[in-house]
C-alpha cells in the first residue's frame, strides 16, 4: 500500500461514518408506523427474519451491506434487536448461496443483470433518486427519504473506497503467501480473519484462497480453517458501522460477529474430535 492508499483508506472510512450517521438521523425522523409494520411483518418470527435475511443478501450479494442497514434500522428503532438477529442469521446464509449459485450455474459474474444486481451498481442509482428528492422536494418526507438513500449511497461509497484503497494487496505474491503460512488450525482461523479484515471482502479473501487451492499451494484441510476465519473478518464493517451508534445496535453488530466466531469455534471443536477418534480407530485397526 502507497502513501496515498492510505489516504484514500482514512477518506473511505470518513464517508462510511458520515454515511452511517446521515442516513441514521433521516430514518429517525422519517420512521412511520407504515414502515415499522412493513419491517414487523417481515420479521414476524425466526423463520421470516432469516429468509428476509437470507433473500436481501443472496439478491445485492453483499452480507456487510445486509448487515449495516440492519445496524441502521436497530439504531432508528425500527427493528428490534431480537429481531435484527433472525435476519443476520440468514444474511450469514445467504452470502453462501450466491456463491453457490454463480458457481453452479457458470454465471460469470460480469454478466449485465448479476452485476446490476451488487451494491457498487445499484448505489448511483439510489443516489441520483435520493439528490432529487432532496433538492426539488418540498415535501419534508420525500425530503428525509432522499436524505436516507444519500446516506445509503454515502456509506456505500466509503466501503467502496476502503476496499479499493487496499485491493492491491490481493495481487502481492507476499501477500498470498500468508494463506500458506499457517497449518494449525487455530491459526488458519486467525489468518483468515486478519486477512479479511484488511482488505474487507470476504469475497476477494475467498477468491485468493480458490486461486490457491485450484494450484494444489493450499489443501481441502487447511482451507477450511481459513475460510471460518474469513467469515469473522467480514465483520469488521459491522463493527465499524455501530461506531457512535446505540447500545442495541453496537449488540447487532457483536451478534454478527458471534455468530461467526461460535461457528468457527464448533467446527474446531467438531474438527478435534473427529481426528482424535481417527487416530485411535487407526490404531486399533
């Protein structure tokens, strides 16, 4: 990373907060019951919150941006915190089946309807309908609704920009190396989610790691503790998200990052024993 990577690292997250807090102050004051009754409807038990969760991520293919608007909405009151956890549940889920979809269909991802479909294509779109209604609305609703998407769009615009500011180092061979470093599992974990976290996509994260195992560099074995750890590392943008937020959406946002980190914890645990019980079956044999 350059001087001016750096730079362009503090501008993204500049924007991200401002983004955050803007579109936060405007669902305040735009909340209505009709809104509240909406959200209620689709959360109305576990099962609804988690294929709200797992629908919205799986169609803008971006588990971090589920994730922040449900930390925006937690923080205006209009979701509940037991409510935001159903729905985070399903945005962990439905990150996996866009994966799985692309793959299996060969959907090359730079196809016009699937790229239309991701955050970084839509957002231009929300913000020129938000600039407009902000400026030419008399109206204080229609004024408070361009109001959240500008912030929608600001804060999208700031992830982008962190992402961009440090996506170079997807393509330093030194940087690759890393995901080879470690064989302990534990350590895979820990590597997977730094890594992840620095360059803020688990998409990108995953992709490197593919790349490796597609050369024979990386095995089924030690990847998969890489990848539990990039699912921790995805969360950074939720916890950046809940920065001056309240305390119930500073707990969505810590939800999200159990929920990974128990998940990874089980499957090490799951991991241990089944090799304990593979050494001592060999031996009996």
């Amino acid at each position: 990373m350059s001087f001016f990577d750096v730079l362009n690292l503090i501008g993204g997250l500049c924007l991200f907060l401002f983004g955050m807090t803007f579109m936060g102050q405007a669902l305040e004051r735009r909340a209505g019951n009709g809104l509240k009754v909406l959200l209620g409807r689709l959360t109305t038990n576990r099962f609804a919150g988690l294929a709200t969760g797992l629908g919205v991520t799986a169609v803008i293919q971006s588990s971090s941006a589920t994730t922040v608007m449900v930390v925006g909405f937690v923080n205006s009151g209009l979701m509940t915190l037991r409510q935001s956890i159903n729905v985070i549940m399903g945005a962990n889920i439905g990150t996996t089946v866009t994966a799985w979809i692309l793959s299996l269909a060969g959907i090359d991802s730079k196809n016009f309807f699937v790229s239309l479909l991701k955050p970084s294509s839509f957002t231009p779109v929300l913000a020129l309908i938000g600039i407009v209604f902000y400026m030419l609305s008399k109206n204080s609703k229609r004024k408070d609704t361009g109001m959240i998407l500008l912030g929608f769009a600001t804060l999208m615009y700031g992830m982008e920009a962190m992402s961009g500011a440090v996506s170079g180092l997807r393509n330093v061979p030194e940087f690759q190396q890393l995901f080879l470093a470690f064989t302990n599992p534990l350590l895979g974990v820990l590597a997977g989610a730094i890594l992840t976290a620095i360059i803020q996509s688990s998409s990108a994260s995953v992709g490197i790691l593919q790349a490796l195992a597609s050369t024979g560099a990386v095995t089924y074995g030690a990847a998969v503790p890489i990848i539990m750890g990039q699912n921790i590392g995805t969360c950074v943008t939720a916890l950046i998200s809940s920065v001056g937020t309240n305390k119930n959406a500073k707990r969505a946002a810590l939800v999200h990052l159990s929920f990974n980190v128990i998940g990874a914890a089980v499957w090490l645990t799951g991991t241990s024993k089944n090799s304990k019980f593979r050494e001592k079956h060999g031996r009996k044999t």
